[in-house]
C-alpha cells in the first residue's frame, strides 16, 4: 500500500517489551495531526509530509483505520473492554474508508489491536494498537505500530500479537503510568494528559507471546544495547526465560535476555540526553520574538525534564534596550517572561505572575547563578532556604510552591554575558536533579541563549531604526491658518515595520500651508535615514517658496547626488486659503483624493504622475485645483490602498469610498478611513498589512473674505504713519482692541524696512485675522533677505528687527519673483 513512499531506514533488532514506536494522532477529519519520527522510520514520509494528509494514505494497515465489524462497531458500546486480547486482526478487511469521526464527545468506545503485511521497499510485518479518542480536542485516534518482523520469538509454535491488559494487572503499575507520556514526547502537555487518561483507562499495550505471558509495551527511543559480559544463572538448563519475567519484577521495563551492565545504563543515559537535546534544538529558534523563543524552550522541557520551568530575563533584554558591561548586582532588575509548569492551573499565577520585574538579594541561588554564570544544582529545596527564598516575595507565601522540590538554576548567556535564568524545578516525588542534569540544563541553557541573543540584538536594532524614525516624523499641529489636518502612521509588520513613509505639513508665507506625503523605497534602517534626509529637504526647499515642480525637480536632483540607490515617491501640495485653491506636483505617488463638501463626493485628482525622485531626467508638472470651504484633501501612501495579491484600484476604489464617509472629526474620519481598507482588503482574501502606512487629512476651511484686508503703499516714509492708522482702524472693527499697540509698533518697523530698501515697486501691506492669531505680511521689489542683527547701544540700526522678534510669536522672510516678503504673527487674545 505504500510503494510510493521512500525507502525506510534500516532498523534494529528490539528486545521483547521495549520495541521502537510509531506514534500517529489523527483527527476529526480523518487526517494525522500527529507524526512521530518513530512512524518515519516505520513508514517512510517525514512529518512536514504527513501531518494534513488522510490517514488512510499513509498508514499502510486499513485495519488501525476501521474496528472490527466497520464503521458500525464504533457505535456499539458493548465491545471488548480494556483488559481483552485483540487478536491477530484478521478478517479487518482491506478498504481503505477511514471510520467516521465527529466533534462531539463520543461514548469511549473499545480499542483494536491487530497484525498486518505491509508491502513496500523493504515489507514488514506491522504490529498495532489503536486507540479511539474521546473529549472536546480535534484529536479521534490514537495508533500505536512496531516492526513485528524484528520480534519473532525462536520456536515457531510460539507467537508475537499485539493486545491491551490494565496496567494495575502488572507489578510496577504507576511506574508503567509515568512513563506512559514518553510514547507522546512532542504533544502538548494538556494534550498528552487526556490522551494518556484514555489510554490507561481502555488498556495498557502488551505483547502476547502466548496465551498466558504478557510484556507491557514501552518505547525505544533507538538506543542501542551493546552486548553483556554475562549470562544469568536463574533460568533452568534447557528453558528459556519467560517474556513476563523478562518484564521485570515491577513492570516498567522489560529486563532484556541478558542483564544490562553499568556501563551499558550510562551509555543509553547519555545518548539519551544527547537525543534530548538535539530534540530541544530543533524545536527553538524558529522565531526572533524573544516571548516566543522562551516559550518554545519551556514547552520543550516541561514535563520530560522538569515539572516547573520559569524563566527571567533583564529587563532591558526584554526592551530591546542596552544594559551596562559588568556582572549583575543586587540592584538588576529580572523580568519574569514565561512560566511552564504541570501543576494544577492557576495554581503559579497569583504568586509568581508573568511579568513581574523583580531583584534578587546576595546570598540566593539566583544571586550564585546569575553572578557566576554557572549553573547551581539544590537537591532539595530545604525549610530554611525555602523561608529565604520566600522572603523576596512580599504578602505572598512561595513555600508551599518550592520547598521539598529539586530545583536547578541555569543561567541564559552568550558571548559571556548573562542574559537571564532559568529556574527549573522538579516534584518531589520525582527523582532529584543529578550531575548529569546539571550538565545537561547548562548545555540547554547555553544553545537557548544564542538564541535569546540573536533575538534581542534584533530587536535592540529594530528599535533603533524605530526610535530613528519616529524622531523624524513630525509633531504636526491640528489647526494651521485655514485648515484644520490630522495624521496618523502605522508601522509595517516584524518583516518590514520600519519603513520610510513620511508626512509633513509646513508653514508658508501668505498664509498659505504646503501638505506633504512620501514614500522611500524598502525598508529598514536606510530607508529610515534617507526619509530624514529627503524630508529635511523639503522643509528648507518650501521655505524659500518653490512652486511645487520645482521644489520636486531639486528634490529629484538631490537624491540623484546622494546615491543611486535614493528612490522614492511623493506628493507635493500648497494650500492657498485666500485664493481658494491647490498647486499640487506629484512625483510617481498615488494620487491624492478630494472629497467635496458641497455633495459629499469623493474623487481621486487626476494628476500628471511623473516618475520617482531619483529616477532623473522626468520634468515634473503643477495642477490648480479650485476649492470650496469645507472640501477635505487626503494623502497617504500605497501601504495603505496596497496587498499583495490585490489589485491596486480595489484600494483606491475602497479609499476613495471610506474618505466620503462623515465623521465627528477629524481624527475619527482617519480612524475610520485605516479600518475601512484594513476590511476590504482582508475580507478578499488578501492577508494583512505589510508595508508601512503614513496617512494626512486636511479639511480646507479657508478664509472668510472680511477676514483678509490689502493695502498699498508709497515709497514715502510719511506712508509708514498712515500704514499704522490703517491697521489701528481695521484692529478695532475686528474687535481687537488689545492687540492694537502692539500690531501699530511691529507694522511701523517691518513697513519702516520696506518702504527704505525697495526700489521702484510700491509696498504692500496685507493682514489676515485667523482663529488666535493676527498675520502681517509686507512685500517689496528688494531681494535681500533682511538679518537680525546685534545692535549697540550707539547704532542706529538693527533694533526693528528685534522688537519683532521679541514682540512677535514667529517671524520670517521669504523671496518670491518680485522681491520679498517678511511676515509676522502675533497672539490674539492675551496668548503669546
């Protein structure tokens, strides 16, 4: 049945009773959940192979997959009991149809036994147990299978058939219990538990040599017995030793032909841990999440290892954060990270919860160990270390948890620095840690702490790229003069969370607002620096009042000098909330969406798209777009509208329809745009956000039109008065009597300068009233940038500049085609 399957490894011959176990689980659905290497040697596939196929394609014995009598028999609770011999299987039948399995719990009905021929590379003849499995997990049943051809007994008149007796039938009987849970080494704890209940409760696999002498089954895990130096001298000349006192007198593990010697216990001791080991290496290191790698080494050693396993880490380890050179003192604080145990639930979690941080005194094991950097073995935790010990616990009593148990502390370290600790501790009914343990916890320690520290080194860089980032992006205020603008930024996933996504909004002269959203190609610490680099440009390009092409054009020219590699996307928008209206330049950027006040309609604006910064050589374009009071302008970056998988106008389609969506502000409009996408995408099927996602939202207000007033001005000097009655009269039609004497002194300076330095243009004087603040804005022909300068008590110039700065809540200049302008804000209503 399995001649398609690769050759099987070649096997050792077993001694009767402790024979090489295939372990197979399979569930509801009739496929294998569960996949030992014992049942890939025995059949072939690997478990990456196995676990989710059929059972019945794998399994070369229909009868493990279908009772006696078929389907039906399950149904029949008055079956053979445990205790009951099962048989050669014969009259199984040869279908391949697995027995129905269902979800609900189902009366425990009565395991099978039999023997079968499987064909393949290499036939064997099978031997198997099969074991239905009831409760509330997927798990159906349980199979149980051995090379019969390795246990042939001598006379031909004797026989090798599988069967089930109860364990208490067999001296020895909690022994036989205990080591019940080696047959299931990589099972889950809670899993293994019920298993092994039903198991025990329905019988106890034996190997009937006769009709009289049963051996109970219990596993080899492949190591292999080195021939004895002597023969025993209890049996009879002429008989040989029966297969049930080959058991053992307490039936937990079959005595072989020959007596084992010392050497040969140590030998299979050893290869054993070896083997644990190997097991426990296998099973770590599949993830750089620091929780996840302690759970993964807990799991693996709870309950074969030890019974208690609670792990400790610095607390700057688990913050991806650095930590002084030196040993640790008394002053560390440890960072309670993961703690496994076999003990009643809930029983550990108010005494000793999961993330607790906490020091440890001189003079404890922990202390030894954390400060030494070697493991430290107690055999028995006694009364008085268990009171000292329990002393570091305040209004919680750890005694009745500790004392009596073996406990063993390994320290978590690579690269000669302690990372952490492991407190292991084993029941007292269990044999005690030895010096073999010792060894064999600090070797476990030591391959889980390269693991930790290739974590944390990872996470203490991913840090820095994060803490990188966010100290570039900006601190964006709400409310800028005629629009109010919300943000949000959402980091990638572990794969690429830090990214080059930026947003910006800056201040122009002219009451105007430059909107700003980017994209740098890749992710990860470069991409990081280049957005800091690129947007740094932006705000001192946009402060010398570049039309929006031109500003992409140098930013272009910029990347091309940093590097070949510098690429990214961007959009470039200045707000005019005088003129009502958008310049907008984008540069390889999705496009950004208008959503109309008038009807609630949304739209992508359709821009010239131009090629990426970096590309060069692209001319880069400038699109007016009117405006209305009310009308909201929203950018983003592709993280946000694009999946892999998906079709990048389904984003934009579903953007577009999420933006119109009313909400009670701002803030709640970029919630509901995040969630909406995160919906549609996930809901066809697309998976999660990957990329990095920086979005910008700004409502376009403008200005009312009694708001803003012009005038114009003579290159007279006798003009800077009449500019001062101007502003006086207008101040007090606005209500703003108390910001009169110091608007009339700060427009008599800046006015003061221009009417002087310009040449043959008039001046202009412009003053917009906006929400808290008075903006004065004086524009000349003269294209020199004035300078605030140190003035003496003798000079004659250089202190107008410093009464506006000092009077003043900002202040600049900027050059335009005509000249310049210099600007100034003031403080309404007593701020400043």
């Amino acid at each position: 049945m399995d001649g398609g399957n690769p050759p099987r490894l070649p096997r050792q011959r077993a001694e009767p009773g402790r024979v090489p176990l295939a372990v197979v689980v399979v569930d509801s659905d009739g496929r294998v959940s569960h996949w030992s290497s014992g049942a890939r040697k025995l059949f072939g596939p690997g478990r990456e192979e196995a676990v989710g196929r059929p059972a019945a394609d794998l399994i070369p014995v229909a009868g493990a997959l279908m009772p006696p009598g078929g389907p039906a028999a399950y149904d029949d609770p008055a079956g053979a009991r445990a205790g009951s011999g099962a048989g050669s299987g014969a009259g199984f039948g040869a279908g391949d149809t697995a027995f129905p399995l269902h979800d609900e719990p189902q009366p425990v009905p009565c395991p099978t036994a039999g023997r079968a021929r499987a064909s393949g590379a290499v036939p064997i003849d099978v031997l198997w147990w099969a074991y239905p499995l009831a409760g509330p997990g997927r798990s159906r049943l349980l199979v149980l299978a051995a090379d019969g051809s390795q246990l042939s007994p001598a006379e031909p008149a004797e026989r090798v058939a599988p069967g089930f007796a109860l364990h208490t039938e067999f001296p020895g009987a909690e022994e036989l219990a205990r080591r019940l849970p080696e047959i299931l080494p990589s099972m889950s704890v809670g899993e293994s538990s019920r298993i092994v209940g039903q198991v025990l409760e329905l019988g106890y696999p034996v190997l009937e040599f006769s009709r009289h002498d049963r051996v109970p089954v219990t596993p080899d895990w492949g190591v292999p017995r080195r021939a004895a130096r002597r023969t025993p001298a209890v049996a009879p000349a002429g008989e040989r030793p029966s297969p049930a006192a080959a058991a053992g007198a307490d039936g937990a593990a079959p005595v072989p032909a020959v007596p084992e010697t010392a050497g040969d216990l140590e030998y299979a001791a050893v290869r054993e841990r070896l083997e644990f080991l190997n097991e426990v290496s296998g099973r770590i290191g599949s993830s750089l999440d620091l929780t996840r790698t302690i759970r993964e080494v807990s799991e693996a050693v709870v309950p074969r290892f030890t019974d208690v396993a609670g792990t400790y880490l610095r607390e700057q380890v688990v913050a991806g954060e650095g930590f002084p050179d030196g040993v640790p003192d008394v002053t560390t604080m440890w960072h309670r990270v993961w703690l496994e145990h076999t003990d009643p639930p809930g029983r550990w979690d108010d005494v000793v919860p999961v993330g607790e941080s906490m020091p440890f005194p001189a003079g404890t094991p922990f202390f030894q160990c954390m400060t030494s950097g070697e493991p430290v073995l107690v055999p028995r935790i006694t009364e008085e270390m268990g009171n000292a010990i329990a002393s570091q616990f305040e209004k919680r009593d750890i005694r009745p948890l500790i004392n009596g148990r073996s406990m063993l502390v390994v320290p978590l370290k690579a690269r000669d620095v302690v990372l952490g600790f492991m407190i292991l501790l084993r029941h007292a009914e269990r044999d005690v840690f030895n010096e073999m343990d010792r060894v064999t916890g600090a070797e476990l320690a030591a391959r889980a702490g390269l693991v930790l520290d290739n974590a944390r080194m990872y996470t203490y860089q991913e840090n820095v790229a994060e803490t990188l980032q966010e100290s570039m992006l900006p601190q964006i205020a709400p409310r800028m003069t005629g629009c109010d603008i919300a943000t949000r930024y959402l980091p990638g996933t572990r794969q690429g969370r830090v990214g080059g996504d930026w947003f910006d909004s800056i201040k122009l002269h002219g009451s105007r607002t430059a909107l700003v959203v980017g994209d740098v190609m890749g992710h990860g610490l470069n991409s990081a620096a280049m957005m800091g680099q690129l947007r740094t440009a932006v705000q001192t390009m946009a402060a010398l009042d570049l039309p929006p092409a031109q500003l992409l054009r140098n930013l272009d020219d910029l990347a091309q000098r940093l590097g070949e590699h510098y690429l990214a996307t961007c959009v470039y928008a200045v707000y005019d909330p005088v003129a009502q209206e958008l310049l907008i330049s984008n540069a390889g950027h999705i496009p950004p969406v208008i959503v109309r006040a008038e009807d609630g309609r949304s739209e992508l604006l359709e821009l010239p798209t131009g090629a990426p910064i970096g590309v060069g050589g692209v001319p880069f374009e400038t699109t007016r777009v009117a405006v209305r009071p009310g009308d909201r302008l929203v950018l983003c970056t592709d993280g946000l509208v694009e999946m892999r998988g998906a079709d990048i106008g389904t984003g934009l389609a579903a953007l577009c329809e999420s933006a119109a969506h009313p909400a009670a502000s701002m803030d709640d409009a970029c919630d509901t745009i995040i969630r909406s996408l995160a919906a549609t995408l996930g809901a066809a099927g697309h998976g999660g956000r990957k990329d990095d996602v920086a979005l910008l939202m700004a409502r376009l207000g403008g200005l009312a039109e009694d708001s803003v007033v012009t005038w114009q001005f003579a290159l007279d000097p006798r003009e800077v008065a009449r500019a001062r009655l101007l502003v006086h009269e207008r101040l007090l039609e606005w209500g703003l009597a108390d910001a009169v004497p110091t608007a009339e002194l700060l427009v008599g300076e800046v006015v003061t300068n221009a009417v002087r330095h310009s040449h043959s243009r008039h001046v202009e004087l412009r003053l917009v009233r906006a929400d808290d603040v008075l903006i004065c804005e004086v524009a000349d022909d003269d294209h020199a940038l004035p300078t605030l300068l140190d003035a003496g008590p003798n000079d004659e110039r250089g202190r107008g500049l410093r009464l506006v700065s000092r009077l003043a809540r900002e202040w600049g200049a900027s050059r335009t085609a005509q000249g310049k302008t210099v600007w100034f804000e003031q403080a309404l209503g007593g701020r400043g």
